[in-house]
C-alpha cells in the first residue's frame, strides 16, 4: 500500500500554501511515495534513549544590548513589495467577501 | 599578456607589485566571461559597473601607499543566495526575478572590506536543492570539463565559474555538499568551514541548522585565503562562533603531514562508488603516506543512515524557512486581480514560484513535521542525527582527519538523472554526514578517473574548530599530486571554444 495518497498531498499542499493541479498531485504523491519509502529507514535506528539533536553544535540564545540603532529606511524595506501604498505593503484582501 | 590563468595568490602578487592594476585584471575576467559563458552559463547576473569601480577605488589605495591584504583587487564570482545591495538576488528561483535586496551578507560585508572585486552572480540550484544546477529557474550549468555535463550542485554556477577561467575565486553555500561536490566534479577546490565559522547573515535559508557559506577556488592556498577573508564572528547572525578563526592559512602553506593519523571512513568508499574515483582515491591515500602520515581505517556505521536523515531533516527545515515566500513584501506575486484574497494569491504564487524539486521538499518537510508523522520521520532522523556526531567523535579519537572520496561518481550527464530524485540525492552520499554533525570539510582534485578523464575530488574532514587540519592535509596532498604530475589539474582541461 502507498505511504502516501493523492489526496494526502493534497492536504499538504493546502497547508504548504501551493496550488497544485491534479496531474502535478499525482506525480508528487508516486515520488514522495518512493522517497518516503527510503527516508524511512532512519527507524531502523532510532529506537532506545537516543537523545535527539537539532543543531550541530551546542548553543544557547544570544541576546544583544536592547539599543536603537540605524535600520533599514522606510523606502528600503518597501523596495521589493510587489505592490505598495501609502509608504505601507500593499497586499490582497486578508478577511471578508474573498474568503 | 591574459593573467585569468593564474592562481589568486599570484594575482595578489602581480597587483601588489604594481605589474597589473585591478581595474585591468577585472576586466581581462569580464573579456573571458563574454567570451565562453554563453555555453557554460555559470553567471546569473553580471555587475560590471560595480565590479570596476571597486577595482578603481583598490587601485587608487594601493597608488596612495595604503597597505591592503593579499586578496584586495582579486575578481569573485558568488553565488546567487547570498545578498549584495541593489544586485538582483535569484536564489535561482522565479520566486525572488528582480528583486535588489536592500542590504550586504555579513560574506559580501566581509568580501567589500578585503577589497575582492565582486563580478556579479553564479547560477545554483533552486534556493540550493539539487547536486547538478539543472534545478535553476534559469536553465543549467554546463561543465567547463565537457560541457554536455553537469558542473555538480548546488553551487554548479561557482565551480564552473572557477574551472573555466571566469574567475579565480568564488563563494558556495554547503547545506548538503553544495559547495564539496561541485569542487569534486570540476576539478577545484572548495571548503565547508565548520558550522557557525562564516557568516549567514543574508545568506537566504534553506535549511538553518545545516547551511554554511565557504571558500571555493583553484588551489588549497587560494581556497584559505578567501576563508580567512570571510570568517569571523558575525553578531547578526546567532550561531555565528565567537572564537578566533582557524589559521588556515598557514596551515596550507605548511606542506607537511609528518605523523599525522589519517582516517579513511570504511562506510564511504569502495563499494557503491566508480571505479576511477576509487582508483585516485587509493593513489592519494599512497602520496599522504609517502609524505609521512599514517593511515587509519575507521569505522562509522551509522552514515549508512545519514542520507536518509538528510533528506529529512533539510526539508523539514526547508518548508518553514520558505515560508516566507508569501508573496506579500519582496518577491513576485501572481494572481492580485483585486478579487482574489490573501490565501489564494500565497497559493498561485507558490505555484508559479517555486520549481519541482523545491515544491517536492516542501511537501516532504511538511509531511515530516505534521503531527502523528513528526516522531516516526523528523524526531528518528534527529535521533540519528546523535548517533553520526557520536560515530565523528569515535572516528576523530583514533584519527586527526578523516578522508573519502567527495562524491561516487565523477559528473555525469545533463538530464541523465533529472527525473529520478532518489538516484540523484545518491550524490551526497559522502559529504552529508559532514553537515550533519556540523564539521569541516574540504574538496580538492585528486586526478582523473581514467574511464572517463574526468576529474575526481578528495574529500578531507577535519573536527569542529580545527579546519586548519584539513588545509595541511590538503595542500600537502595538492603539492604531492602536483609534483608526480608536473602540472596542476586544472592546467589540463581542454580548451573551451571562444567565441
């Protein structure tokens, strides 16, 4: 049996913010299949008190002096927006009648 | 009289000297790269204006007596993920066409200061998910070797930039051997520094606990010297190391391996890799001893496991770090009419924005991460992610510095694994476990693999920290090579039609 449906990428494609059309659903859902089959063994292993790692080199948060300095100018950071007013980004209706 | 052909270091010499300025040396590089990038295609984008001027500013500083460092006024090509203000940053993606990041990586930052002259960006793999380039929105690399090959992955864009005579220095990003495996399959050399050793402030992410930037050239000496340019502590970043940077320097200068252990890693070699890699692999392990090492053999049984880890681990990280492509404030945005909302605009964005491989670890990564399914794949492959520090650790108590060959095969053909995701992750094989555990590792060529002529990288890693070990290794290694050939590598790939 398939480790993954069509419609369990589907789902995933939902949650992953990407549109996707059937053909390109049906040809994800046979890859991931095959690639999940593979990636599973890392189970073969991972039993026992295995103490997990998330980062490759033991760090804790660092923090910096909470004090203003120069940052990006207004005109800066609105350089790449697809779309701007008003010195603000400009984006598609967020709540209401589109939704 | 063209010096493209010369080493960085030379460059350095003949600037310094006053026997060529950098203004001319930049663009002897932009006459070389109108001349043959047509059929490599290794640039993305070309800064001319930019690249000559920083080379008049170097050449007016050296003219007024100011004492600059040994790569000031030296052409770099970088590659595409990293920011440069006001240069367009693609990331090889659709997603980021035209857009200028309005600010400097801590690399470029670092890169400005020493006086390199930046010649514009290199071509890569999709926001760096791929060992053959042949993932760039952009179309692929050819290799500078044959160029019906692929250059190798991600960072194919600098590798063939350096083989080809564009440039004789250039910046890769290592997630996954992106830096390793184009420097094995081209001929050059490249370096993963260890993890935190080099900035990733404004190098986009794709996998964060993974992703380093680092040094690639044509020789190990030039190599450390742009590692030197580039390391350092970086507040902007937080897992940027506060310590002094390894002498590298120094260490490739040093030319001597007289009673150091070399490990050679049982699990990465031998089978499962061609039979020329094998074959230069096995020769070079004979040079190193000649040259007074030892050689151990070591055994770490869970890199058997790693690429499966890997391929985990690197999208579960990658679908939260692009998320950010939301095409709400830099990026394309496809689909506003005015009636659609937020949600659906994100949706066609991403569609049209991101290519195959990068929309398949997204799903991937979501997959591993989605409650019920976390701890069978993301929380294992954390698990092994222990295990292959503890077998580094185990491997690095008997040996100074552990060596493989860099990738199974030499570079195969354009398209020839394109449709098949699995055989193609197979190419990292031997430089993931290195990510995985957050070390150093170095790329250099050995020769060529006599089935094919194609050249063949010497993988060498070296413990946290001690990157200066895999430099002593790895120029002594270089000079042996050189010496028993009477040439450098580089010196004997064939001659690449001008235009």
């Amino acid at each position: 049996m398939a480790a993954i449906s069509r419609d369990d990428v589907a789902h995933l494609a939902r949650l992953a913010r990407i549109e996707m059309s059937t053909e390109e659903l049906d040809h994800m859902a046979a890859e991931l299949d095959v690639i999940l089959g593979a990636v599973a063994r890392v189970q073969e292993v991972s039993g026992g008190d295995v103490p997990p790692t998330s980062h490759p080199l033991p760090m804790t948060n660092i923090f910096r002096e909470d004090v203003v300095k120069p940052s990006l100018t207004n005109e800066e950071a609105l350089s790449g927006a697809p779309a701007k007013i008003e010195e603000r980004f400009k984006v598609p209706q967020i709540l209401g009648e589109a939704e | 009289m063209s010096s493209i052909r010369l080493s960085a270091e030379q460059m350095g010499a003949a600037l310094a000297k006053g026997e060529i300025t950098s203004v001319a040396l930049t663009n002897q590089h932009f006459d070389r790269i109108a001349q043959v990038d047509t059929a490599v295609h290794a640039f993305l984008h070309l800064d001319k204006e930019g690249a000559l001027a920083q080379a008049a500013s170097v050449d007016a500083k050296r003219a007024a007596g100011e004492k600059l460092g040994p790569l000031a006024g030296v052409p770099l090509a970088l590659k595409d993920v990293l920011t440069q203000k006001g240069i367009p940053t693609t990331c090889g993606s659709k997603m980021l066409e035209g857009w200028r990041p309005p600010y400097d990586s801590g690399v470029v930052t670092k890169l400005k200061s020493a006086g390199v002259v930046i010649l514009g960006k290199t071509n890569m793999d999709e926001f760096a998910m791929g060992s053959s380039t042949e993932n760039s929105a952009y179309g692929p690399t050819h290799n500078p070797w044959d160029l019906t090959r692929i250059p190798g992955g991600s960072g194919g864009g600098s590798s063939a930039a350096l083989a080809a005579f564009e440039a004789p220095l250039a910046i890769g990003t290592d997630t996954g051997g992106s830096i390793r495996q184009p420097a094995a399959v081209t001929g050059t050399v490249g370096v993963k520094p260890t993890y935190g050793g080099v900035s990733r402030y404004g190098l986009v992410a794709f996998s964060s606990s993974l992703d380093q930037a680092g040094p690639c050239a044509r020789t190990v000496l030039d190599t450390a010297l742009l590692h030197e340019a580039i390391a350092g502590h970086d507040p902007r970043d937080s897992t940027s190391i506060n310590s002094p940077v390894p002498q590298v320097v120094a260490a490739a200068r040093r030319l001597d391996v007289k009673g150091m252990k070399i490990g050679v890693v049982k699990e990465i070699s031998g089978a499962g890799f061609q039979a020329g890699v094998q074959t230069r692999f096995e020769e070079s392990l004979q040079l190193l001893v000649e040259a007074g090492a030892e050689i151990v053999e070591v055994s770490c049984p869970n890199f058997e496991y790693a690429l499966a880890a890997y391929y985990l681990i690197a999208p579960s990280e990658a679908s939260s770090n692009l998320a950010r492509f939301d095409s709400m404030r830099y990026g394309i945005r496809v689909g506003d009419d005015g009636n659609r909302g937020a949600e659906e605009v994100m949706n066609l964005t991403r569609q049209v924005g991101f290519g195959r491989e990068v929309k398949r670890r997204i799903i991937l990564g979501t997959y591993a991460l989605s409650s019920g399914y976390y701890d069978a794949y993301y929380g294992s492959a954390q698990k092994v992610r222990t295990l292959i520090k503890r077998d580094f650790e185990a491997a690095f108590a008997k040996a100074d510095v552990l060596v493989s060959p860099t990738a199974p095969t030499t570079a195969f053909k354009i398209g020839e694994k394109s449709d098949d995701p699995l055989a193609m992750y197979l190419n990292d094989i031997a430089t993931i476990p290195v990510n995985m555990a957050g070390i150093g590792g170095m790329s250099l060529p050995c020769g060529l693999a006599p089935e094919d002529g194609l050249p063949v990288g010497f993988q060498i890693m070296s413990p946290v920290m001690q990157d200066d070990l895999m430099y002593r290794v790895g120029g002594t290694l270089e000079a042996a090579l050189n010496s028993k050939w009477g040439h450098t590598l580089i010196s004997q790939i064939p001659d690449l039609q001008v235009r």
